[in-house]
C-alpha cells in the first residue's frame, strides 16, 4: 500500500494548486546567439566559436535555470588585442555590442549564481574577422657583383595588409598573374619571422619589362562576406626613397610669445613623399597648424618647447626625417642663500670674518644667463675684498657668487643680486639681500642669527577631538625668520592637505575637520633655502585625536514572530579613549537600559525574552566616550520575506481561446519560518506600458504552514494577447504586509504538456524554445528584413516575413562561405507529450498536423526537411515532409500529418546547396491536433511507433498493484 500511495501521490502533482519540496536549485546557464553571426561552431570542451565580421552586432544571451533567480554576470578575457570590456562586466541576461570592434574579441563568461551550490559558467569564443587594406613598401639594393664589371639592381616589394582570418596574398604585373617560377628573374617568398603576414615579391637584376604597375591583392576567401582589398604600386626608373631640407635654423632661440614658422620641404623622392611633423612632447600642440610641409606654432609658450621632426614617406625605402630644436627663453626660481665662515665652526656670522653670498636662478638658454651685484643700488665691482665669481655650471648651474672677505661695519647695506639673458626680451629677476647690526656683548656683533625652533609648553601633546579644528606650532626665531616646513614624522603619509610638505610662514600648521587618521608625530623643520647655509633645525609635535567609539552593527533588521526571543548584540570595534564606555538600549528614545562596560568587555547584549506587538519597532544602543557616541540600530519586525518567484515553470503558458491566455505562476517563499505564519499573499496586476497602469490585487488565501522550498502555484487567467503584464505578489502575516516581489509575465507560443495547439511566428526570443541542434554542420539564423544585411547573398532569401512585414522575424539558413554543398543546420522543437485517449495502452496512436510556411528562392536551393523525434530515439526517422529545389520568391505553405505514440520533438532541417544563392527560410509553425484536412502532395506518412508514454507507464503501475492486492 505505501508503494501505491506514493505512485498516487506523483500522479497528484498533475492536479492544478500542488504544492511541491524542494524546487530550490543551483544554477545551470546555456548561451545561445542572435546578431550578424558568419558562423558559431563547436569546440571541445562543448565550448562555442563565434565569427562575426568587424562593424556587425555581436548579440549573446544568457539562458539561466535554477532557484532562487540566479544572478547573471557577462565578464570578459583579453583576446589578441587587451582592452577594458565596459570595466568588465555586465549585469544583465543578454550581452549586446554594436559595430563590434576586433579588439573586443575575446572570450566572454556567463556567470549565474543564486547562493546554492557553486555559481555556473559558461563561456564562448568570440572571433571578429577584418581585412584592412594592404600596404605596398618598396626598398632597393645595389651591389657590386664580385669578379664582375656590372651593377646588380634589385628591388624587393613587400605586401603587408592586417587581417583576421589570416590573409593570402597575389602578386599581379599588370594584367599578368605573378607566381613563383613563372618567372626567372621573379621571386616571391614569405619572410620565416613574418611567416603569414607579409608577401614579399623580389626583382632580381632590373629588365625593362620590370618597371610596371604591381598590384598586391589580399584576400580572406570572401569568409564573412569580406570581399578582397588591393593596391597598385606603380615601379619606374625613376621610383626612389624621399630626402627633404629643412629651411630653419638648429636650434631655433625665441622669446615667449612670438609664432614660429618650420618650413620643410622634399628635395627627392618618386612616387612624390607625404610630409607631416611629429614632437618630443608625443603630440604637436593643439594650436599649430601644419600647410603645406610648413609648421606654425604661434605664441608659443615655455611648455611647447622641444624638438620638432618632419617625415617624409613614399612607401619606398626608409622615411627621411630632419628635426630641429625650440628653445623658449626664460628666467625663473631665484633664490639667495648666507654662508658663514668655512673656517670657523661657528654658525654666526660675525665682524672680521669671511661671508658668502650666493644667488641662483634657472635659465633658458643657460649660455645666455648674465649676472651683475648691486649695493644700495650702485653697481659692485669685484675688488680685494669683494670676489664676484660664477660658479662652474656643471657643478651648480646659474649660480653666482660675493664673497666679503674681512667683514667690517661699512659693509653694512643691501646688496642685490641681478639675473637677465643676453639679446633682451625676457624681464630681470632680481634678489635682495639685507645687512644690518644688532648690538651684542661687547666687540661682537650678530646682525644674521641662525634660525632656532622650539615647542611652546603645554602644545605637545595635543589633544583633541575629531571634527575640531587644531593648530600645532613652533616658535621660530633667526634673521632672517626662515620658513618652516611641516611633515609626518612617524610614518610615509601626507600631510592633511595631501602633500608630502607643508610650508608655514609664521611656525604654525593649521588642520580643519581633524580626523583619526591624523594622529601622530609632526615634525616641523626649517627651510634649507631660509638665507642660512646651515644645518636645519627641527622639533616634534605630538597630536592626539579622540573620537566616539565605532560599532558594529550599525543598521540592521531582525525578523521574528510573536512570542518568541529576540537577542540583540552591538559590539565596539574602535573608540579613543577607550577606558570610559557606557551604554544605554532604548526603544524609540524610551530608555530601556544603561551601564557601563566591564573590563575588557567590548560588547553589549539586550534581550526579549517573548516578542509583543508592543516590541515591534526600532531599538537603538548608544556607545558613549567622552568625545561622543557611537549608535546600533535595530529594526525588531514581524515583516515576512519576500516571495521567490519559480522561473522554470514546465510550458506556465497556455491558451484555450483566440484572444486570451492563460500563466501559471509559481513561487517559494523565503525564510518562512523566520516570522508569524503567512495567511494569505496580496496579487497585483497591471499590463506593461504606461507607468501609472492601474494595478487590479486580490487576496490568495493559505490554509496551511508553508514550509520552505515548497512550490505555490496559482493560475493567471483572461490575459489579452498579446500583451504583458506585470506581478507583483505581497505577503501578509499577523504583522501586515511583508517585502513584495515583482516579475514580467510575457505572451509567447505556449508548449502544453497535453498537445492541443502550438504556433510560433519566432517574433521573440527564445525563439518557442527551439534549439539548435549541436551535432550539424551550422546553425539556423534568427533575422527580420529590416536587420537582414542582404548585400553578401543577393538573388536568395526573402524581402519580409510570411505575413509581408519587413519587420517581423523568421529563421533561414545563411549558405554563404565557408559554408559547403551537404552542410545540414537542424532546428529542433520542444518536447510535447502525447494526450492518449484510452489510459491503458494506445492503440490507435493520436494524429496531429505539422504546419509551417516556407521560402526557397536561389539557383543553388538545396533541400528542406521536417523530421520527427520520438522520446528514447538517439536519430530522427526518414523525414515525414521533404522539398529540394528553387520554389520561386515567395512564401508556400507545408502541411503534414504525423502520428508519434510518445513524447516527441519535431526537426527542420536545411540542406546547402552547391552555391551560395540558397538561402532556405521558413515562419509560422504550428502544431495542431487531427490530421491535416489539406495534406501536401510531398508529405510522407509516418509508421507508427510502439513506445508507450511514460505517464501511461504510470498508470499501467497502479492498476498492476490494485489486482495484485486484490
């Protein structure tokens, strides 16, 4: 009896409302192809290629099973050429590239995952085939032959043209075919390291009959409908490789400002060189114009100086290339700096003792860089006690230098220091060095003081909070005051404002909005440029930031039913200081509970013993220190999960009169048991389209406990064809309304379990479900005439679809290259179940009619086949309906009745032709029950098989059992 029930138990899962365990599935994906494919073929590892011409739409999709809805993910692996493929990847079911690139060849994944199992992948080869144009270079040799009075001229024409396939190359002299040994004094040949790529054609010891126009033809065999590229390469007595001139000086000296003019011209050179100009600075400025050969560049600026070439190419021999060079005068970056006494270990400067005073800029040209010293606006000659020297420019450039030997009071004053360039145009700079007494102890005078820092008491260290502002100092003293840098000095960081350094003119360092990441050591330094040639100082500055604690967790929802515990943990991740912590639990700003944290204790715990109606709503737990708060938030709900809609439904669309349709909806529900239990879902409905669509909701009561991964079904009725709708489905608990869920329900050909009526126009993927079969030579091809590139294959195929429509779809077979005569393409149906009328056994197995529409229009049409497939069968049988031949160019329709006596598929298959005219489409297929009223006088009648349906098999089992009990 317990084997009875179960096998009526699995008969009950045919009942409408069943409910089944355990639909929860890991992914499974399948990539399948539309766009302008040349050709997709298999590859090992059950891995596709797919060819597509350079400029075409690439068009992959993503088909996914498995429960929850996994989530789809297209990534991408660099091909020949590496690129970024849209930062990686792609969040959605179908993969869509327009006038594809070949650098975006590549191989593509499709990753789905749902949380079960490991995520699936598939991938597929992506393979864009191109030809440019071909390329003609020439180069010549000459030679002295050995034990000989003549010259030998030979001449080398190489061919080079990028393409994917690879290319083959022909070599014509005029309207005569070039081959290797046509020829004695012709040679054609590949280079070994540019094996594929290149055709080189040698002329061996010049004849007169040489000098001819050459034509290099590259060709990829017409693969993807790529018709072959040529060039013309006209050889003469005269044909030589380019020289020109340029008609400027090198280099070229200017100010800032004015428009330079580079003239080049060709001096040489058959076929006649094409100029241009390229740039040290690897592109010419955006404001230069180039005419003629001639470069301007006007205004120029110190940026746009460099070294600027001319190229001159004709394809024969090697480039010529002439460069000169821009200098932009300038002057900049003055600065002066004090050397004490080298004598005397003493950083003072002091009366009666040597000083130097060095001052430094840079400039452009530097032979041009001129310096004089002035003292108190008088000019200065050198003299005894006053050396103007220039120091070496290879060991200090644009430096010059007074030394005051034997300092004395008259020498007090201000001395300056002037910069200019020869031959005028660019501005002085000019530096101002001040030097004054200050009365010490007796026969000593300081009027420089090396600088000295220090740390004000109490400013180190710093406390401070986060968000404050703060301000670090150093006392800076010296004559002059130098200027402070600041920087990091416990770690490689920058400083507050991003740089390495900080300069401060006044010794302090000012932080806006300190943050935590800014604690540390900071060091504050004096300038090495602050008028001392001397060691810089330095001190540190110790800087505290305290901030309120960090938790964890910061938002976060707990779901729970009535009369049930709800324990609530919020843990300290970080805090400064972290010595203090108190904490408080409320409920809506209602204080529930406070106190302090334990030692070494970094959480706190508030728990519900028995959830009421009165416990829903938001519980908050601050974390307090003394420099603020840090806040948990919990969300206590008795909201349900939100319904997983079942996409793997078996045929959920069906059809029992002209205008409406019907869909079966199914869903799990997540976490059930995770809140009270689910009385009743809220259903709304509203077709697609307008957004403010009024949605049509009623109430789908539940009885019973839903466990989880149990199935629900319930059945749309009176949708409108051909219109979608939109789901959405909400769950209801004592609490009120859960999380919703929504999905798109689209019309398309249903495919019934029990065969009654099916039609397919192909007008939406996935196409009714066909697929293609994976053992053939090719595949059919899914196009509408307003998409359909019709340029490769004129005279074949159709101008619309059976109804006429340029934008409707059907499928064909594309027969262009590399297609062959005997390649098959086989589109395969469904499986639909036969309905048998007596439940023990067929005897008179069910008869339906095939129907679909059919164009063969082209010289070279092959033949069109429709086969049928039964369950259990490896290989179809004979086909039940066949036609070879040119029909004419338009739509005809085939009718044919078959009888299959189990489950069973049915089978286009498309037989090339001997030529590429033989484009075979075919639309509307339909499938209905009964035999054909108006047969086609090419149909062929089927045998009846004698395998039973697996259902009857089941039947046939309970009514074994039921007399072996009796």
């Amino acid at each position: 009896m317990d084997l009875i029930a179960c096998v009526l138990g699995l008969l009950a899962l045919f009942v409408e409302g069943v409910r089944c365990q355990g639909v929860y599935a890991a992914p499974s994906v399948r990539i399948v192809h539309s766009g302008h494919a040349c050709n997709v073929e298999e590859e090992r590892h059950t891995e596709r290629v797919y060819t597509i011409r350079e400029g075409e739409t690439l068009e992959l999709t993503c088909l996914v099973t498995g429960h929850p809805r996994p989530q789809i993910r297209w990534t991408k692996t660099a091909g020949s050429v590496s690129d970024r493929f849209q930062d990686s990847s792609v969040f959605n079911e179908t993969l869509h590239i327009s006038k594809i690139l070949r650098t975006q060849g590549g191989r593509y994944y499709c990753k789905a995952e749902n949380g079960l199992g490991s995520p699936a992948i598939k991938s597929i080869r992506v393979d864009v085939y191109y030809l440019d144009d071909p390329v003609v270079t020439v180069h010549q040799s000459i030679g002295e032959a050995k034990e000989q009075f003549y010259y030998e001229r030979t001449v080398f024409l190489r061919c080079v043209a990028n393409s994917n396939p690879p290319v083959r190359y022909s070599w014509h002299r005029g309207r005569e075919v070039l081959s290797q040994g046509s020829d004695k004094g012709v040679e054609i040949y590949e280079p070994f390291f540019t094996q594929g790529e290149t055709k080189i054609l040698k002329l061996k010891n010049l004849r007169p009959q040489d000098y001819a126009n050459y034509s290099c033809i590259a060709s990829v065999r017409n693969v993807c409908g790529i018709p072959d590229r040529s060039v013309i390469f006209r050889l003469t007595n005269k044909t030589a490789s380019p020289s020109i001139k340029l008609l400027v000086e090198d280099p070229i000296v200017v100010n800032p400002g004015q428009t330079v003019s580079l003239v080049c011209i060709t001096t040489g050179g058959e076929p006649a060189p094409a100029l241009h100009w390229i740039s040290s600075n690897d592109s010419l400025p955006s404001r230069s114009v180039v005419k003629d050969g001639t470069l301007t560049l006007p205004a120029i600026t110190s940026d746009e100086a460099g070294v600027y070439s001319c190229v001159a190419s004709n394809n024969v021999g090697n480039p010529a290339k002439k460069s000169t060079a821009i200098v932009v005068r300038a002057l900049k970056k003055g600065r002066f700096w004090i050397t004490p006494d080298p004598y005397h270990n003493d950083d003072n400067i002091q009366i009666g003792r040597e000083v130097k005073i060095s001052c430094q800029v840079e400039a452009t040209p530097p032979e041009e860089l001129t310096f004089s010293w002035l003292k108190n606006g008088r000019a200065l000659r050198s003299s005894e006690r006053m050396v103007i020297t220039q120091t070496d420019p290879d060991i200090s450039p644009g430096t010059t230098n007074l030394d005051i030997i034997d300092l004395k009071f008259t020498d007090f004053g201000t001395y300056t220091c002037v910069a200019a360039l020869r031959g005028g145009g660019i501005p002085e700079i000019s530096i101002d060095v001040n030097i004054s007494s200050t009365t010490v102890p007796p026969l000593f005078f300081s009027f420089l003081v090396p600088p000295n820092l220090t740390v004000p008491r109490g400013k180190s260290p710093l406390v401070a909070r986060e968000g404050d502002t703060v301000e670090l100092e150093c006392l800076v003293s010296g004559k002059p005051k130098p200027i402070i840098l600041w920087s990091r000095a416990d770690k490689e960081a920058p400083m507050p404002d991003g740089a390495m350094q900080t300069e401060s003119y006044d010794g302090a360092l000012r932080v806006v909005n300190v943050s935590r990441d800014m604690t540390g050591s900071y060091r504050c330094q004096t300038s090495q440029y602050n008028g001392f040639n001397v060691k810089p100082r330095e001190a540190i500055v110790e800087l505290i930031v305290q901030y309120p604690p960090t938790v964890e967790p910061v938002a976060m929802e707990m779901r729970q039913g009535l009369g049930r515990p709800v324990v609530m943990t919020c843990r300290v991740l970080r805090a400064h200081p972290s010595r203090v912590l108190r904490f408080e639990w409320l409920l809506s700003n209602r204080l529930l509970h406070a106190g302090a944290f334990a030692d070494q204790r970094d959480e706190t715990e508030y728990t519900i013993r028995s959830l009421s109606r009165d416990g829903w709503g938001e519980y908050t737990c601050n974390v307090i220190n003394e420099a603020g708060a840090g806040k948990c938030t919990f969300q206590v709900t008795g909201k349900a999960f939100a319904p997983e809609f079942y996409y793997d439904t078996y045929s959920p669309l069906w059809q029992n009169r002209p205008r409406v349709y019907g869909f079966k909806l199914q869903w799990t529900q997540m976490n059930p048991a995770a809140v009270d239990r689910i009385v009743a879902y809220r259903l709304g409905i509203r077709q697609t389209g307008p957004p403010d669509g009024r949605w049509w909701e009623q109430e789908i009561p539940v009885l019973e406990i839903i466990d989880k991964g149990e199935l629900i079904t319930h059945n749309l009725t009176e949708l409108i064809k051909p219109e979608s709708y939109e789901v959405r489905l909400t769950p209801i608990t004592r609490f009120g309304e859960g999380d919703s869920t929504i999905r798109i329900v689209t019309y398309s050909a249903p495919i019934n379990p029990h065969l009654r009526e099916f039609q397919c126009s192909f007008e939406e993927e996935p196409i009714c479900m066909f697929t293609q079969d994976k053992n053939d030579e090719f595949d059919w091809t899914r196009h509408s005439a307003a998409t359909r590139d019709t340029k490769y294959t004129p005279n074949t195929g159709p101008s619309g679809d059976r109804s006429g429509s340029k934008q409707g779809f059907y499928m064909y077979i594309e027969t262009s290259r590399p297609r062959k005569e005997g390649d098959q393409a086989r589109l395969v149906s469904p499986f639909f179940n036969v309905a048998p009328k007596n439940p023990y056994g067929i005897t008179n197995p069910p008869a339906y009619c095939l129907g679909f529409y059919f164009h063969m229009y082209g010289k070279h049409i092959g033949t069109l086949n429709a086969l049928l497939k039964q369950k259990g069968q490896t290989t179809s049988e004979g086909p039940v309906w066949s036609l070879t031949g040119n029909q004419g160019d338009r739509w005809r329709q085939a009718k044919v009745s078959i009888h299959p006596t189990a489950s069973f598929q049915v089978v286009l298959e498309g037989i090339r032709g001997p030529g590429i005219e033989g484009d075979i489409a075919i639309d509307d297929v339909t499938l209905e029950e009964g035999e054909c009223r108006d047969l086609q006088p090419n149909s062929r009648s089927t045998a009846p098989p004698t395998l039973a349906h697996i259902w009857l098999l089941c039947v046939t089992l309970v009514v074994t059992l039921l007399e072996g009990q009796r």
